[in-house]
C-alpha cells in the first residue's frame, strides 16, 4: 500500500546497516525494525532500507544512490575500532572531507576505560575521528560515538554503532531531540499497543472485524509467541488528538476480548501481576522446576518488584523439592515430579516457607528427552496457592514438537497469566 | 572486511525485500537472515540488501541498481493477491515484457482452496500472472508461486512470498536445485565463531593483528554484549577443506586469547561450565539476589543441565537471605546487601543446604533506584564457594550508566565466566 502519494516530492529519510556479518546472516538486523518504527513515530517517511558489507566501495556506492533520493541518510555499524569499521571513513571520504580526532571524544574513551579498569588500546583512538564539520552524536554507554553531519544543504547524515542497546539510547537522547529541532515530528504517526493473551490471532480479529476497516486509526492485529497483539494507530497533529482518536477504538476492542486482554504498550504480565499484587497489598514467591529461574527473572525484571516478590527456590533437583519446599517423597515416587500433586505442593510450600500471600509453582518436561508416552516433552503443571491456603493446579500441553525454550518460556507466562486471573476475579 | 579480491569481477547475488510493512517496522525481517545463510552455504557472494515499500516506481529503481552490479536478483514479498502486491508486475514492466495467465497455476490455486473448504476468489487469479518466457517456482503450501526468469543473458531473477515457512521451502525445494544446475554450490563458505570474555574487541584486535590480513579464512572481531567473537572464515570446495584452514588459524587466536576464549560456534557460558562441571563429577547451587533467577535460567536452558545443576534459591527480600541461606542479620544490617560478606554467605549457604559441591552468589544493584554514592547502581558482589570450603567474592562495577536488564545479564555471565576459571585452574 502507498503511504504517500507519489506524485509529491517530500523529504524523507533511509536507513543503511553496514557489516559483514549482517550479509552472512549471522546476526538478525533488529536495528532496521527499530529505526523504522522510529521514523514512523516522527512522521518521516522512509522508503528504502540497505544493508552493505564493510567495504569502502560498496558503502559509497549504495550512500551516492541514498544521497540522491533521500535527505536524512541514516548509518548503523562500523563505528568500531578494528580495520574493518570504516562506516566514517567512507562517508567522509566520499565528500572528500578530512577526518579530524576529537579530543572530548578521546577523553571519553580513555574514561569509560578507565572506569572498568583496563586501558585505552591505540585502536580506539580511531573513534575518535570525525569529518572536519560534523557534530558528535554521543553514545552514553559504548565507546563509538556516532555523528550528525551535513555534508551538503539539504542531506543530513546520522551515523550509529551496530550494538543495539548503544544505538537505541543515542536515537532517544540526541537523535529525536535533534529532528524535532528540524521541524519533524509535527504530524505524527502515534499508536498504541494491545495486547492479549489465551485467544489466537483469527479469533480476535473476527471480534473486530469491522475494525479492521477504520482509516484513522488503523487496527493491525499481529500474532506472536503465545501473544496476540493489536496496533491502534492514528495519525494527528498532536499525540492528544492521535490519543482522542484511538481511545474509543482500543476501549471497544478491549470490552471485547474481556479477561483475554492484559494491557497495553510496555505492559507486562510481570508489570500487570506487580501492579495487582500492590494494589492489594499482597506478596508473591515462586518455585520453579522447569523454568529454572525464568518465572523470578521475568518477574524481577520490573523495577521496584521488591514491593511484592519475595523470592523463591529454584527445585531442578527432587532432592530441592523436598528438602526447601517440603513436597513429600512418597507423591514424588508415586505421581513424579511433573503432576498436579507435586506443583501443588510446591505452591504451598514455597508460599508457607517464605510467608508470602500467594506462592506459584512450574514443574514440566521441557525437553527434548525425558518425555513419556503418558508424559510427553511439554507436559506442564502449575501450581496456585492463594492468600486462604487454597491450592489448585492446572495442566498444560504445549506440545511435543515445540522447542525447549519456547516450552519454558510459555509455562513461565501462562503462571503469570494463571495468576493475573486470580487476581482480578 | 573484503571476503573477495576487488580487482576481480565475479558473479555475486542481491536480495530485495518488497513490503511497506518491513519499513514500518511491524515486522522483523528474518527472510534476509535465512537467505544469506542459504547464500553464504552455496558459496554465492552477495554484497547488498535493500528493503524498498509496495511501490511500482521505487522497487523498479531498486530493481535497476541491482541488475547493474548483480547477476542473481532475489526478490521475497509483494507475491499476494491483493493490489499492493505488486513485485512481479513491476519486475515484468522493466524489462517490458507482458504478463500471462498460467493454467497450471490457476489449477493448483483452486484445489488448494477447495482443501481448505474454500471458494477461489477472482483476486487470486492475479497470482497465477507471470511474465512470458519465466519459469514457475512452485509453492508447495500457500498459494502464491514465485518465478525463475532470465530477462536478459547473465541475469537471474527468483522470487518468493514474503511468508518465511513457504519462502524456505521453496527455496529449499526448487532454488538450491536450480542454482546447483548452474553450477554454484561447488565451492562453499565455512566458518566458526570463536568466543571471548573478559577481553575487549580492541585488545583481542590488537594480539592477532597479522591474523586480521589473511585472505583465506579471514578473521573478523566483533563486539557484543559482555562477549568479544572472531569469526574465522574459509572458502573451499569442501567442508573438509574449509575446516582444514580454519583449525590452524582458530588455534592460534585461541593460544593467544589464554583463558579468554571460552568457547565456539553455538557453546555458551553455561553449556561450557556444564561441560566442565560433568567431566569433574561437581554439581553446583546457586543463589540470586538482583538476578531474580536468571544464573538458574541460564544454566537450565542447556538440556541435560539436571546432571550437574541441582537449583537454588531467589533471595531477593532480605528476609530469604536470612531464612533460606543463613545470612546473618547482624552482617545484613552492617555491610549491606550488597557486599562481600552477604555475597559469601550467600554462597556458603546454598552450597551447604543443597550440599553441592559449588554454591555461586550474585548480589548487586540493578537499578534504576537502589543506589547511593557509596554503592552505585552497576555494583555487584559475586560469591563462590569452592569443593575444599573456601569462598570467595569479587567486586564488579558494572556501570552507572547501564540499563537494569543489561546489568543483570552481564552479572549472571560474569557469575559463570567466574567459576569456568575456576573449574579451569
């Protein structure tokens, strides 16, 4: 679908990734997703993206094609100190610029070092070379800072390092500022995120449908890993007239898919869970079998999780589930360590040994051996002991063909989810 | 890093991404990642990829670019039934070669859709339109089929749906086979992935300078979060071959990088530890405080971890510090949390309640809140506690600066990285 008309000439930005190992395949480029998903927030249309090995030529070759067609051109990669991060060198080789060392950016490097306690190697001191004319796009955390740079009226140049982290916090502390000092972002593309869990993408969709038609706001439903998401996006002048737009849309899509919405944007069901567990001042631990730990690490994720979350045992071993949960030897022999005995017992004795309000259990077949013709590999009990001592269970099949990952990762979730339940019941 | 001499003119692929939606970033695109693995296999070198949106005009000045410097263009996307699917038509009105029905196609459309209990709707005739003079590349699950066409000598185009499962299995089916007809495949790309920590990419860089020279494997750094990897690359007509000029060269980066170097390919920290642990006989307990469980999640995702990993504990209220693991209040109250002497017991603790032969802490401050001038967010305290009884702590600042997740990744790597030196000694 066009999203301009094409007849109009209007500024718009592309973005060019540069490295090997994104041609080999090795890494999966999230960068492009991000980036793309920032500009449409700005309202910049961009119509092109590039990934280019790191070589000179080539990197020129593809920047005189972007540099033609686009007026924001956007690097990420080769920043870095080796010989083969030359995504500086070439840009400023192609408007026949001299590099210039920075001697704040020197200082910088030599203090990050300096502060984990090794030493500023020679190699580094190349990131700090800058075209002659160009401004320093600071990078908080690495040590390749990135530049804005014109090298002629009209084409801006912002250059990032390829380490997503560093990249992203560059976009938001100097990248947007900076374009909105030149007049972008005042139509913007402003969305909101609603997210589901426990119903598939074609059943909700069909409790929508005649959303799906809106213009402004548009309504895209996404599937994902045991997760169903909703796009509401409108376009406005400002945020609060987008937000005017989308508010009665998601509200109705929301009363429509009842409990099987959790929340919305940056939401979590850890985030979700915290907020409940607050509210009524309740507290919570874990003992996780399967998970191994990824039940408290999803949970410890939010800041401030220590308002609700106590802790827990991680019992992988039996000998863990008797000897700190208290689960009885006799159920472990008799039922096995993956049934609805056992996670119930794990629940209640998790909840009883650290005194918490609720006590949640995982114990499953994650694979990819250990499973049975009675037990197969996905076969998960979770256990809910609750605030009046009652303690209930729930068995999930996730499947055999699914990956031992996405087996832990999913029973993580779905004992959040159980939980989230409970708590607005 | 040039993977080929410049001077030499050779056959090389391109891959173009058609789809408005992969510029608005709503959808990762994984399609690249899995064709220049595909590519790189068959020993095809390929040097750009460009994503361009549903638009005649720009794909045909992508498409133009790509037919200069490329002599196989593979298109994925832009393949379905619906007016913005416009990938063949645009492909087919540059070189101004007429669209034509194909019979076959109609036919396999229409008994898919009966299959599935549905009526072949007239929009879907569109996808049976290819240009006259191209071969179909038949899909053996959706309904869109792609094409091989040679619009000119020397040039190929193949294209696929943007579906990742039916572009793979097309690609597998149909593309290999043919380009294997051509002649390709007959020399391949090998490579492994060496592994560092506790060395920057600048440094490692630095001790195998000469290395960076070579020309067949090549050696390439790269920077990751908390890991330093080289990949060492070769090209030769068999994987034999190929291993037999790698094996050289990754031995001696490896000699160089001394403990560093912790592992290759798809080894991690914990599968590595795992290993070591399994050989000694040793098992091993953990117990987490600003990790929240994530040491356990990462040790369990190696299947097979139960043979050495027994659980832990996630004492992430003081209060479980003190019940679970026999911290002791009064050390509590005085050194903090956060410091050595809690970080030691913590260790000492889980070792001896579930009598495994190492017990390894994390206690730190993840942020955002929690820090003060005298412990900062970043800092962590790692303890072990070794066979003999003895245990250690290490102090670790992690950085102000850096983000919750980060510190807590890098502190449950760091917790591993330390007990493979130890198991190392």
């Amino acid at each position: 679908m066009n999203h301009e008309p094409s007849t109009i000439k209007r500024m718009s930005a592309e973005i060019i990734c540069v490295g090997t190992e994104l041609l080999l395949g090795e890494i999966l480029n999230s960068n492009v997703q991000f980036l793309a998903r920032e500009l449409a927030k700005l309202g910049i249309p961009h119509y092109y993206e590039s990934v280019v090995g790191d070589n000179i030529g080539r990197v020129q070759k593809v920047l005189e094609m972007a540099s033609k067609r686009s007026e924001i051109i956007i690097f990420t990669g080769g920043l870095g100190p080796t010989p083969d991060d030359l995504t500086t060198e070439a840009i400023a080789d192609f408007w026949q610029t001299s590099l210039a060392e920075r001697q704040e950016v020197v200082a910088d490097i030599a203090l990050k070092f300096a502060k984990r306690g090794r030493k500023m190697t020679p190699s580094n001191r190349k990131q700090a070379l800058l075209p002659v004319g160009a401004e320093i796009l600071p990078n908080p955390t690495g040590t390749a800072p990135g530049m804005i740079w014109q090298p002629r009226e009209g084409l801006t140049i912002l250059t990032f390092p390829g380490v997503p982290s560093e990249m992203e916090r560059m976009w938001e502390e100097t990248a947007i500022p900076y374009l909105k000092s030149q007049g972008w972002g005042k139509e913007i593309i402003y969305s909101r995120m609603l997210r589901f869990r426990g119903i598939g993408e074609s059943a909700l969709a069909e409790k929508v449908t005649a959303l799906l038609e809106l213009k402004n706001p548009t309504v895209a439903p996404y599937a994902s890993l045991g997760e169903v998401r909703v796009r509401v996006a409108a376009k406005a002048k400002t945020e609060k007239e987008a937000i005017a737009l989308i508010d009665p849309v998601a509200q109705k899509i929301i009363d429509r898919a009842g409990l099987d919405y959790f929340g919305s944007d940056n939401e979590t069901l850890s985030s979700v869970v915290g907020e409940l567990l607050k509210k009524r001042g309740e507290t919570l631990s874990v003992a996780e079998s399967c998970t191994g730990g990824g039940l408290g690490e999803m949970l410890t994720r939010v800041a401030g999780s220590s308002a609700y979350f106590q802790g827990g045992v991680i019992a992988y071993h039996n000998q863990v589930k008797i000897s700190l949960l208290g689960v009885k030897p006799e159920d472990l022999a008799q039922a096995g360590a993956v049934s609805a005995t056992v996670a119930k017992q794990m629940a209640l004795g998790i909840k009883e040994k650290l005194k918490t309000s609720w006590g949640l259990s995982i114990t499953g077949i994650a694979g990819p051996g250990g499973g049975t013709g009675s037990k197969p590999v996905g076969l998960v009990y979770l256990g809910l002991a609750a605030p009046d001592g009652q303690v209930e269970s729930f068995e999930e099949l996730l499947g055999e063909e699914r990956e031992r990952e996405t087996i832990r990762y999913i029973s993580a979730c779905n004992a959040l989810d159980l939980l989230r339940r409970q708590l607005l019941n």
